[in-house]
C-alpha cells in the first residue's frame, strides 16, 4: 500500500509538472497584415515573423496580404490581431475620416520608423517659386504631379491642401493650375519636358525620380514651416524630420525640413500585454538584425522607437520601453 502511495504521488507530480510546462508554452497565434505579396511589407513581414518566432517559439505570426489603407479596418475590427501602418492613415482610422467610413478605435502601436518615407515638393526653379505659401497667396497656376489617386503622396498633399489653406482640388484648377494624378516615372519625366512645374511625392530619399527629373531641368525641393509641420504632426500624424542636403547634390544646397510618415507595427487593443511586450522586447533587442530583412528597416531606433505615435502604446509596448528607460 505504502509503496502504492509513492507511485501515485510521483505520476502526480509528473502530471502536474507536465501541465505546468504546456501552460509555460501555450502557443499563441497571430495573423498580421502587411502588403501585396513580394513587395517590401510583405518581405518585411516574413522576416520578422520569423524572428519572432525564433526567439519565441511560442508565438506563430501567420503573414496575410494587405495594404497601407486596409490594414488599418483589418487590425482596427479585430479581423487580423496585428499589422504594417502607415501614421498618417492610422490617424485618419481611429478618427473615421477619409478613407475611412467609420472610426477604429482599438487600434494600438508597438512602435514606429520601421521605414520612413519623406514629402519632397519639387518646383522649377525657373518658376520662382520659394514657399508653399507664395503658391497659395498669388493663387499662382501651379500644374503639379501628385501620384496616383489615394497613394501617401497624393493623400499627403490633397490633405494638406484642404486642412491647412482650405484650397482643393477644383480650387487650384480655379487659378488655371491642374493637378496631374499620374505615377512617380511620369511626373519625373513632365517636370523635364515642362508639362508640370511642380511635383510631390512620398518617398525615402534619395529617390531616383527627383534625380532623374532634376537632369533635364533644375529643380529646387520647397521646405514647409515650423507650424505646418507641427499642423502635419497634430492633424495628420505626420512626424517632423529632415532630407540631409547629400541626398541631392545639386538641387539641395541646405538641409530641407520637411514631414515623413513612419511604418509602424499596428496590434489590436485585445492582444494579450505579455505577447506584445514580448514582441516589442525581440524587435527592440535586435534591431541590428532589421536591416538585413530590409534596408529601410534601419530607420528603427529603439531608444525613440515609442515616440510621436498615431495611435496609443499597447501597455505591453509601453512596459517594455519604460523599463529600459527610453520612455517615463
């Protein structure tokens, strides 16, 4: 009997330590939205799924297509536990403007710059043109090249438009200007041939298609203000930065201030602290590794990664950098 006793207490203890270490490594699993298949979200996203996942076996992110204006819906409804935005569209989906029909307030960030892009302004500088501000206060006929309808750029720009200096579309038109919603490769080659005198893009620099417009034609690039970069910031969820003028020699002769948007890791408000804690520790920890998934993810810097946020820290995120000091 006693011998009995000893075996039921062993295969007890076994039990119970077994359970004990299941619970210790109960699988969690996310879905994450990124970008069409093959571009650079979607790279992104692989690779950081599978760092993750090696340096926390027990969670197993599933990547899913997607896109810069519908993975803020996806995260936001709770379709999709995690995915890649874009600052300026995460705003504009917890506010439910436009794109947006309605208001996603559940969406949360781990962190931001996981690749920056910047607003150029192009001008002729054969037109004269120094500000934003000289454009609107002649009314000056601007024909300008914004991208293609609804990418980051045109939006940037028509927002910008309309919420800073109230002019639209219809208005520039108005002044004898046009607005040109054509691609990247076709404003470039229209500011050489002077079919347009202005364009504006949303791109990391330096980009190719400034250069290659500013061999056929000097060009200048417009800086915006201190208090429209801070509208951009508090209205738009834009940060402010710089273009360092050694990214175009010829058309910068000093560093140009002007608005990015960050990539940020976008999570749903119900995911569990100790998974995003977790997750922002292994990004956090090895962001040296980042770049080699994709160059532009070097724009991310732990120490100021929490900072001018579109959207609220997850409490997990938010742990994590206060114990490291970053953020208090």
């Amino acid at each position: 009997m006693r011998k009995f006793m000893v075996l039921f207490l062993i295969l007890a203890l076994v039990l119970l330590c077994g359970q004990d270490g299941a619970m210790a490594q109960k699988k969690v699993k996310l879905s994450f939205t990124s970008g069409g298949v093959g571009g650079e979200w979607y790279v992104m996203s692989a690779g950081v799924a599978d760092m993750i996942k090696e340096k926390a076996p027990w969670i197993e992110i599933t990547v899913l297509p997607g896109g810069g204006t519908l993975n803020n819906a996806r995260v936001g409804k709770g379709e999709v536990e995690s995915g890649w935005g874009l600052n300026p569209f995460v705003v504009s989906a917890i506010k439910g403007e436009d794109p947006y029909k309605e208001k996603y307030a559940d969406l949360r960030v781990l962190g931001g710059s996981f690749g920056d892009t910047y607003l150029h302004l192009m001008a002729g500088e054969d037109k004269g043109i120094t500000s934003i501000d000289k454009i609107v206060e002649k009314k000056y006929p601007m024909k300008i090249g914004v991208g293609r309808a609804g990418v980051s750029g045109e939006w940037a720009f028509r927002k910008f438009m309309e919420k800073y200096y109230k002019v639209s579309y219809a208005d520039i038109k108005s002044w004898g200007g046009a607005v040109a919603l054509t691609g990247y490769p076709e404003i470039a080659t229209n500011l050489q041939d002077r079919h347009l005198d202005f364009g504006f893009i949303n791109i990391a620099p330096p980009a190719s298609v400034i250069q290659e417009a500013a061999l056929g034609r000097k060009l200048i690039l417009l800086p915006f203000s201190k208090a429209q970069l801070e509208f951009m910031k508090r209205e738009m969820g834009l940060s402010s930065g710089t273009i360092k003028k050694e990214s175009y020699p010829g058309v910068l002769k000093e560093d140009l201030p002007t608005a990015f948007m960050g990539t940020v890791f976008m999570v749903h408000q119900k995911v569990d602290p100790e998974v995003t804690y977790a997750i922002t520790k292994i990004l956090c920890e090895n962001a040296s590794r980042l770049p080699t998934i994709a160059k532009c993810m070097a724009d991310f810097k732990p120490e100021i990664a929490w900072r001018d946020m579109p959207a609220e820290l997850h409490p997990g995120a938010a742990r994590y950098y206060k114990e490291k000091g970053y953020m208090r």
